[in-house]
C-alpha cells in the first residue's frame, strides 16, 4: 500500500468483524494493495482509543488516508453518536463508523451465511450500489454513512 495514493485502513473491533472486512477484500473487483483490514483491538472504546493513539497522527500525515472503524453498537442508540464525537472535526470527511445494531453473530444467525460471505456481499452491494445486504436490519442504520463511503470510498477500492 502506498501511503501517498488513497487507501483505505479498516480497525475492527473484534474477531467477527475482523473476518466479515476480511470478507469484503474477497471481492474480485477491490483493489486490494488499496486497503489493509488491522487486527481487532477487543471492544468499541478500544476502537475510539485505538484510533486516537496509532493512527490519528498517521490520518494528519497521510491525507489521502481514509479509517473504517468497525463497532457492534450492543443495541445501545448513543454509542455511534459517542464513536463520531470521538473523531476531530477536520477528520470527519475521513473516518467512517460502521457495524452492527447488535453484535455480528446476529447477523449469522440470521441466515446472512458465514462472516466473510457477509463481507463480500456487503462488498458487492459497495460496488453494485444496492441495498441486499446493507438493507437487513441489523445493518441498514448504517445508511446515511454508507452513503458516505459510496461517495469517498468506493471510488478508491473499485477504481478498475
């Protein structure tokens, strides 16, 4: 990955995620030296942290950066509006906060498939620009900021 082009660090926040991003690279048509999924860091504060203490420096240095940061929101309404507070303002453009209403083996369980599979449909509902996936429940408060991504993202990691 070139830290001077546009790519694209994804900081999950656990294992189910982390394999669910891993998923999304699957896809044939991501340009996959564009994006580099982290190793989970254990919790959705973890994430904020994470991201304030490793990387916030690194999104000043390398403007053509961009963060996913990946969270189960419990079911808890205030916690996305906790997680965006955690991003300066001049970020804003720059981090994305996506995840689950509840916690990724929900999403399982509702015969989604297995967490990768879950990935690469969410990939190509990215790239197809639909809402198969991104539209389930469990996902669709995700909206307004996988628009978003469509908008900034994408463009990035399906440029061919």
């Amino acid at each position: 990955m070139n830290k001077y082009q546009p790519h694209v660090l994804v900081l999950p926040e656990d294992d189910a995620n982390r394999q669910i991003a891993n998923g999304f690279v699957l896809d044939g048509s991501l340009a996959t030296r564009k994006i580099q999924v982290l190793e989970e860091v254990g919790g959705w504060s973890q994430v904020l942290e994470h991201f304030k203490m490793d990387y916030l420096a690194g999104m000043d240095q390398y403007p053509e950066r961009y963060m996913v940061l990946v969270i189960d929101l419990d079911g808890k309404e205030d916690r996305l509006a906790k997680a965006k507070a955690a991003v300066p303002q001049h970020l804003e453009d720059r981090v994305f906060i996506l995840g689950t209403w509840s916690r990724p083996e929900e999403l399982r369980q509702a015969g989604l498939g297995s967490y990768e599979q879950i990935g690469l449909k969410m990939a190509m509902d990215c790239r197809e620009e639909t809402d198969a996936t991104w539209g389930h429940q469990l996902l669709q408060h995700n909206h307004a900021e996988l628009q978003r991504l469509r908008e900034h993202v994408v463009p990035v990691l399906f440029d061919s």
